[in-house]
C-alpha cells in the first residue's frame, strides 16, 4: 500500500497548511469573548546551588538557546565586551568545549494535561490542532472523577506556580485571585532572572519569551 506523499492536500502536512489560511488568528482576543482568561508562561528550572558552574558543555539544549545565545553575542560585539561571544560561553576557552550552562534553563514538556473545571482531565500526546486530530495517531487517557481531578489541579499548579498559588478549592473567586498572582509572580520571576536572583517560592513559571521570533499561531 503506497502511503500519501508529505505535503498531499489529504496527508497531516497539508491539512496543517490549509488552516494557516483561515482567518488571521486572535486566539486571545476570542477567549476573552467568551469570559475565558488566557495565560501564557514559560517553565525555566534554577540552579539553586550553581552546580553546574565548573561544567563545561559542546553545544546547548535547543534553538531557543541557540537564537538567546545569538542574540548576545551580537550585542557584546557591538559593545566589545566578553570577546564578543554570548554570556554563557567561557571567552578564555578555544575549544569546543566551553559553554557554561545557565542557571535558568527552560524546561520542555512535551505531554499534553488538560484540566475542565475540577472534573474533568485528560493526559496523552494529542494536540489541540488539525495535524493530531485528522493526521497523526495519538493516545489521551480521560477520566471524570472530581476528585481526582481536583487533586492533580492543586499538585500541578503548586508543582509550576508555587504551593501557595494552587488555585485552593476552585471556585471562581479562587481561580481569578490564582490567574492575578500567576501574573505578578511571572513577572517577578523574570525580573528575578534578569538579576541573577532565584526564582519566587521555587516556582518555574515565567512570561513566554522566544528568542527564535516565532509567533503564535492557531493551527484548528
């Protein structure tokens, strides 16, 4: 059997393609339509003991870094600072071997958890887009025990955010008061950050940043 070739308008490819070309995407903008409050955040892990200071590395973890380390090497060589070369990267060491990791690391999860109201959850590999739900073979489990889903809303969100920001019991007046200080603390964490201070409460999230340019786009 000959399978369909990358880019047929049937294949995932193409099907990926074709809904680039609906309408511009606002994907924000029609959530707050319907009531729905959007956040966006990054997860970055902390070197809390600076471990990793005396460890030197051959390449870094992904393009984020790659397009963050571009970023400033061009910035010291404007500024003839550093040898011109990025803030992670020894300026003494001519092998390959001299990248320093940083501190704040971005973590990547690719598992997909989705949480509805304290009842429902599902957990697996699809995706909300074209591609996972008309192209690839995807696996969710889902279940609608309360309970259960409750449980795993306060560990996650403790886990991400920080144990004293894990949404309570729930309600409406639990969640706007828990979206409020996700924000502060996002931004707090980023200042953080950028000062060479630890993050909040051993907290992971912070605003989304890519380096690499690339937008936000609604794929279904």
């Amino acid at each position: 059997m000959q399978g369909r070739r990358k880019g047929e308008p049937n294949s995932g490819g193409g099907i990926v393609k074709d809904s680039l070309k609906v309408a511009p995407a606002n994907p924000k903008g029609e959530l707050e339509a319907l009531g729905i409050q959007a956040v966006v955040a990054m997860l970055m892990s902390y070197d809390a003991g600076n471990e990793a200071k005396d460890i030197l590395v051959k390449g870094r973890d992904n393009d984020a870094q790659k397009a963050q380390a571009a970023v400033e090497e061009e910035k010291n060589m404007r500024a003839k600072v550093h040898g011109g070369k990025a803030d992670d990267v020894d300026p003494g060491n001519y092998s390959e071997y001299n990248i320093v990791p940083r501190r704040y690391r971005e973590i990547y999860i690719h598992s997909k958890l989705l949480l509805v109201d304290d009842v429902f959850t599902t957990l697996g590999s699809a995706n909300l887009n074209a591609r996972s739900m008309a192209g690839d073979s995807e696996l969710n489990i889902c279940t609608e025990e309360w309970s259960f889903t409750k449980s795993a809303r306060r560990r996650v969100f403790g886990n991400l955010a920080g144990e004293d920001f894990d949404g309570a019991n729930g309600t409406s007046r639990d969640m706007q008061n828990t979206v409020r200080h996700w924000l502060n603390r996002m931004d707090r964490n980023k200042k953080n950050r950028l000062a060479g201070r630890p993050p909040e409460n051993d907290s992971f999230i912070h605003p989304f940043d890519d380096p690499r340019g690339e937008p936000t786009v609604r794929l279904a």
